[in-house]
C-alpha cells in the first residue's frame, strides 16, 4: 500500500482501497463445481475494454498456480476462472483471483447472476429464429415470382415448395407457441400464443388445401414470416424475462451450523444452532458469527454488527452487551449467554422478512400480458366475427373462411410482439453500457413508474469507508505516529488512518490490541495509546459524539496528543443523482440503521428532507411497506445485508457493485460504477423505454386500425398481408434503436476512470 | 422452366449452407464475446473461441 513519493499515493491508495475485495467466503459460495475438484468463478471487471485488458487480466490469472484457465468475456465484461479447489493438499482462496485482478489495476466484483452461457432455452430459440428466417426467405423469394406473374404450372411448382419448406418449419419453429398455447388453453385461460398458433394452423392447413387445388393464392409465405418475426420477439423476451432468484439462500448462509456451548462444569461440547436453549452459554472465537441472539457474560471483542444497521464501524464488546444472530465476532473471543433461540433470533427474523417480500413481489404483471389479455380476445372475437359476418351475408363459407383466416394473420401480433422486448433489450444494452445492470425486464418497466426513492446511507449515499478530515490541519508528527501504530490494526478506522499518512512513519514493534478499546504500546516516550476516549484517556469518559463524526484519540501516557476525526466521505455524484432526481419530481427520503447526528449530516449535505436513522431491518421494510400502502411506488437504494427485506419489498431495487451479495441478489438493478448518478440515469432510461414502449404499441394498434378493415372487407391477398407485416415490424424496430444514444458524462468518464492508469500517469 | 429444374435446388442448397454455417458457429461459441474475439485475433497465442 505505501509508497516512497510522499504526498501522491495517498489520495491513490484512498482511491484503491475504497472497495474492499469481495470476501472469500462470498467468492467460494458463488463458484460452482465444474467436476474433477475443479470449480468455476465469474467475477465481473467492469474496466475491460480493449486487447490489452484481455491479456493483462487473463495473464495475471493464468499465472497462479491454482488457475486451469481464465476467460475474459469483452461483451459482457466478465472474467470467469475455473481452478483447483486444492494444490499440494492446500484449499484455494478464491480471494486470491480477486486480488491478481485488483493488483492489475482493475476494479472487480462478484458476479453471482446465473451463467448465461448455459441458458438452453434461449439456445433453442436462437435455432430456430435461424431455421424459420431461412424458411422465411426461401419462400418469399418464391412468393415474389408467383406475384410478379409466374404461369400456372410454375406457381403451383413454387407453391409445392413452399409447402415442403414450411411444414417442417412449422412443426420445429412453431412448437413454442403450441406448446405455450396448449398449456393456456389446457388451464382455461388464452394468450397471445392462441391466435397466433391458430393463425399458422390454419394458414398453413387452407394454403395446402389452396394448392392441392392449384389455386391462386397461398398463405406460405405470410405463415413463415409471421414465425419469424415472433420468434425474434421471443427470443428477446426471453433474454429479458423474469429470472427466479432469492436473496434467503445468502442469508441462512449467515447463520452458523453450530456453536461451542459451554456447559456449567465446563466441559465443551459442539451443537447444532437449533439446539441452543436459552440460557447456555456458547463460546465464540474470534471470525466466528454469532449462533444466537445473546448478551456477554465474558471476554472483549469488536462485534461487526453490519447486518444489523449496516455500519462498518464495529461495536465494541464488553460483558453485558446484547449481540444479534448473525454479527461477525471480529477481534477477540466472547463468552456469552443465549438469550433466544435460533428461531427466535434476529437471523431468523430478517429471513421471515426476505420470504413476505419476496412472496409479495410476483404480484406485477408485464405491460406486454397486460396487452395480450385485452388484444387475444379482440382478435378472436373479430376473427369469429367477420366468418359468421361473410357466411351468412354471401353464403360462402370457403370465402367467409379465407377472410377470416386473413384477418387472423393480419391481426398476428408480430409489431405488438416486437413491441415491448425490442425496447428492453436496447434499453438494457443501453444501461449496460452506462455500467448498470438490469435483472429483467419487468423491472424496467416497475422502475419507470416510480415517484419515491428511498435510500440507505451506509455504502449507499457515503462510501461506506471513513476518512481522515482536515488532514492538513494536524500535527504530522501525531499523525504518523497515530498511523505507525494503526498500522498494526485491521479495525476499520486504523486502515483509514494509516492510509491517511503521507510521510514515513516512525516503526513501532510491540503494539498490543486490546479488543473493544484500541491500540497499547510502550516507547521511550511513554504508553502510546490510539483508540476511543475511554480507552485512550485511560478513564470512563463518555462522550456522547453530537458531531455525527467518529473519532480516534491518541495519548501518551494519558495525555492527549491528537483527536482524529473521520467523516463517511459522500459516494461521487450524490448529490448530482439527487438533484436529477428532484427535478423529476422524486420524492426522497433516508432510511438508515446508523446514529442519527451522522444521518441528519449526510441528509443535510443532500439536501433530503426526510430521513430516519437507528432503524433495523424490520423498520426500514415497515417504512417501505407503509409508503407503498399509501399508493406509493417507491424505489429503494441500499447495499447492506439489513437493506436486503426493504430492497425486496419495495416497488424496484438498485444496489451497488460493492454492496453485500445478499443485498445484490435482492436487487434488480446492480450499477457497477462508483457513481450514484447510475440511478437517477437507470430511472431516465427506463422513463424513455416506457414511452417508446406506448409508442410501439399506438403504430401496432393504428396499423391494425388500417389493415383490419381491409382484411375483414376481404380485399388482403399474400402480397398485401406480406407489405403490411414486414413494414410495421420494421417501424416497430427502428423506432425502438431511437434509444441508443449518447451516454451520459458521468458514465464515460466512468468508463475511463474504470481502466487502470499507468504509475507514471498517477503520479504526474 | 428447366432452368428451375436445377436454380432452385441450387438456390436451397446454398441457403441450407449458410443456415448450417450459422448454426455451427452458433455452436461452437462464436457469438459468446463479439468485441473480445476482435481483439483476440491479434493475439498470437489465442486461436479459438473458448467458454
């Protein structure tokens, strides 16, 4: 971390070391066997860009000893490992792969989203898009001789044809729709696959029956482009479907197996957590989660409490301090006292809380089955219509059918099918490019009607990571020796301090930790002490900390040398997604689990009105419920594992990169870049798609307001049924590529940010 | 009309091979990372498209 060129790597390093690298644990539980003791890793590396990128990250991992291969996906930005889970019978830390990335230059994160690569379904779609456009455009190559006056003999040749390609066609290709028609129709319901499996049935089964009588007209050509224009909906529908995912997997993982329990004679013995009667006491080494909900009996320790109000300033420990399921014992070892049981604890109430959201949140229903419900019925209905209309007006029945067939392929919702996936697909190529991940597509749609943001403070506004203020204005002296001695420490407040000093630092050995209190060491000078004031000072001060700051003392021999003072520095471009966002109309609010002075500091500086701080995950997704039950649609921002139940049950979700897996699973959108403007730029973007999406759906409609009537009066031949599909496809699509566009500053400069800069650079 | 007799096999042929082409690239990982494979053609050490 340090370096000799005092003043330029501070502000580096900061910059470095501002995303801590996704834990061990995280990157283990993420990668998944591929056989043969080897397991396979997807990380996501933002910063990839060109050839270069390519070689130095697939480099720097093919050079561990544990790495089979490394694979850098350009398109998606993605490296995926795969890599012994043993070597010379040591396990692998896959935190290793992280850190050769990092070392690199590039910013990475986990990537736990399920492996597109494997997707069969969407295989199968792609095949046969491929097979009916190669149908399509034999035949209609075919039909456009037929229509520019081919004889007799030569059309019902060419009809033949047609015949042979489209069959099999139909029964390869189609078997989506049949399939998906079957199933509706078995259930009593119909969709829009109905008419659409009705319309290439029956085209199909009338263009034989035409040309087994070698009639004028055959409908092949129409029942094949018809397929091939909803397949390529369907596919994109697809890419953008509704992935089942849950964030309750990532939290039971929370919870230990099992706990050291103490018994009165004091023997030990190792039980499973749903064992643990209340009253036992446990023993917790340092590392370990906590079983249960208990209280301290012995022992002192810094307690990681973010799963609690998302804090990464650890509590101290001391007998009597009451500790949550599923906190991080980080310093020292703890005996305490059961006071639930595992399924009276916290862990087991912020699960309960994950399942009603998530079991409350498949009540949305897409724009496009929104659609389809009113537009299957119509069509069916006008079908109907116009073959009872022309059989008892003219007796005809073969006529009355011919009509209603043709109303049936005019009517096919190609452009309607086109309609909403196109747009997703563009809109999500578009936020991708912005550094913004999109989950599916209904959250697109969910994100664009929002009219309330909400977001968490800890990690989300802030960074999550403190930093030294007024660094200028201390003793640099003070601050070196403060930082010779944090040095020692990986507590949070000592990394920033260390990384806050600029010069060299005075080395200093012996330095004792002492859990819940701070840094001890004994110099020529006196003890040196670094820590909190209590601790520090050496006597039971306690100061209540109004400032919304923490605070570091250092001491010698019990005189303060220096108060250090750290401030939660805002993420970039805060306050710029604020303002966007109030300029949009959005109603804002904070939800935090931290102290309320640095809440209302960090609202101030924002500018948001209301804020609530000390909540715990219950609150926050009681005060998310409660907006939403005032007809609210709210947007919940937030990274911790205690934002994971509001993220789920608010309206739509956006998490940071670097936030909790839990809380990115929970999510629907992820943005990879530090810039919050990724959110109010993810809502903008979805604001546009949802209008092109209405606008799609006004050319589908008034497209069909023109053709319907010519098709029910009985004047739609192939040729006419061929122009009017094709060229409402068409409109339908290009329309949607209006989308694409310039990104915004935030994101190229981003982009740019997001490449590693070369040392010299750096350091100019 | 004889002209037919063979132009349209041969036409269906060559579509049919181009249908193949396409599904055997899609196969065998061709479309997995476009911008990468643009690159990685100038890497000398790198001359297939992997997983």
């Amino acid at each position: 971390m340090s370096c000799c060129a005092p003043g330029t790597e501070g502000a580096a390093d900061a910059e470095r070391a501002r995303h801590a690298l996704p834990s061990s644990e995280e990157l283990l539980l993420a990668s998944r066997p591929v056989g043969e003791g080897l397991r396979q890793s997807d990380l996501s590396v933002p910063g990839v860009h060109c050839g270069t990128c390519i070689t130095t990250v697939e480099g720097a991992l093919n050079a561990l000893p544990e790495v089979v291969r490394a694979r850098v996906n350009l398109s998606t930005r993605r490296v995926s490992v795969v890599w012994k889970e043993e070597v010379e019978g040591r396990r692998i830390d896959p935190q290793a792969f992280a850190a050769a990335i990092r070392a690199t230059g590039y910013d990475t994160h986990l990537f736990s989203l399920v492996a597109e690569g494997d997707d069969a379904l969407r295989n199968q779609l792609i095949r046969a898009v491929a097979v009916s456009g190669f149908a399509a455009t034999n035949i209609m190559l075919l039909s456009v001789s037929v229509w520019s006056g081919a004889e007799a003999a030569t059309r019902d040749l060419f009809h033949w044809i047609s015949a042979f390609i489209a069959g099999p066609t139909l029964i390869y290709a189609g078997r989506f729709f049949y399939k998906s028609a079957w199933n509706a129709i078995r259930h009593g319901r119909t969709n829009m696959d109905v008419p659409i499996a009705l319309a290439i049935t029956l085209s199909y089964a009338v263009s034989l029956w035409e040309t087994l009588h070698s009639a004028e007209h055959a409908w092949f050509d129409a029942t094949v482009s018809l397929l091939f224009f909803l397949l390529i909906g369907r596919t994109l529908d697809h890419v953008m479907r509704d992935r089942a995912r849950s964030a309750i997997p990532g939290l039971a993982r929370l919870s230990p197996r099992g706990a050291m329990v103490v018994r009165p004679d004091g023997t030990r013995d190792y039980r499973p957590v749903e064992e643990i009667a209340i009253g036992e006491h446990l023993s917790i080494a340092a590392g370990e989660r906590i079983p249960v909900d208990c209280r301290v009996i012995a022992g002192a320790s810094d307690i990681d409490r973010s799963i609690v109000n998302g804090e990464s300033d650890p509590l101290a420990a001391a007998p009597g301090t009451q500790l949550e399921a599923g906190a991080m014992n980080l310093t020292g070892s703890l005996t305490v006292e059961a006071t639930a049981t595992a399924r009276d604890s916290f862990l087991s109430e912020v699960i309960g809380l994950m399942e009603a959201a998530e079991g409350g949140r498949a009540r949305y229903r897409r724009i496009a089955d929104r659609a389809a419900q009113v537009y299957s019925p119509a069509v069916h209905l006008l079908a109907l219509a116009s073959f009872l209309g022309w059989g008892f007006f003219d007796g005809d029945w073969k006529h009355a059918m011919l009509v209603a067939i043709a109303v049936l392929i005019i009517t096919c919702p190609c452009a309607l099918g086109l309609a909403v996936p196109v747009v997703q697909v563009v809109a999500a190529g578009r936020l991708f490019a912005g550094g913004v991940m999109v989950k599916d597509g209904s959250a697109m749609e969910r994100l664009a009607e929002i009219d309330t943001a909400v977001f968490d403070k800890t990690g989300t506004l802030t960074l999550g990571k403190p930093r030294l203020v007024d660094r200028d204005k201390l003793n640099r002296a003070h601050l070196s020796l403060a930082a010779a001695l944090a040095a020692h420490s990986r507590h949070p407040l000592s990394l920033a301090l260390a990384g806050a000093n600029a010069g060299p630092a005075p080395v200093i050995d012996a330095v004792t930790e002492v859990a819940g209190g701070g840094l001890e060491a004994v110099t020529g000078q006196g003890v040196l002490r670094l820590g909190n004031r209590a601790f520090a000072c050496g006597k039971a001060v306690t100061s209540e900390d109004a400032h919304g700051l923490s605070e570091v003392v250092l001491t010698c021999g019990g005189k303060v040398l220096e108060t250090f003072r750290f401030e939660d520095g805002l993420r970039a471009g805060a306050a710029e997604a604020i303002t966007a966002l109030k300029q949009d109309g959005i109603d804002m609010a904070i939800l935090s689990g931290d102290r309320a002075p640095a809440v209302a500091r960090i609202a101030g500086l924002l500018g948001i009105g209301r804020w609530r701080a000390a909540l715990s995950p219950r609150e926050k997704t009681e005060a998310v419920a409660e907006r939403a039950a005032a007809g609210r649609r709210v947007l919940m921002v937030g990274d911790g594992i205690n934002d994971a139940p509001a993220l789920a049950a608010a309206h739509v979700s956006i998490a940071p990169a670097t936030a909790a897996d839990v809380g990115r699973q929970a999510a629907d959108f992820v943005f990879l870049h530090e810039s919050l403007e990724a959110v109010p730029f993810a809502y903008q973007t979805a604001r546009r798609a949802g209008r092109l999406i209405r606008q799609n759906f006004s050319l589908a409609i008034g497209y069909n307001v023109i053709a319907v009537p010519i098709a029910i009066l009985g004047h739609a031949t192939p040729l006419i049924a061929a122009i009017a599909m094709s060229t409402s496809s068409i409109i339908v699509v290009v329309n949607s590529l209006r989308l694409r566009g310039r990104l915004p500053a935030f994101a190229v400069r981003a982009a740019d940010e997001a490449r590693p800069v070369k040392p010299m650079v750096r350091a100019a | 009309m004889n002209t037919l007799i063979f132009l349209i096999p041969i036409a269906l042929f060559l579509g049919a091979l181009g249908l193949g082409a396409f599904l055997w690239s899609l196969k065998s990982g061709q479309y997995d990372d476009v911008e990468g494979a643009a690159w990685r053609v100038l890497d000398d050490g790198d001359d297939k498209p992997g997983r």
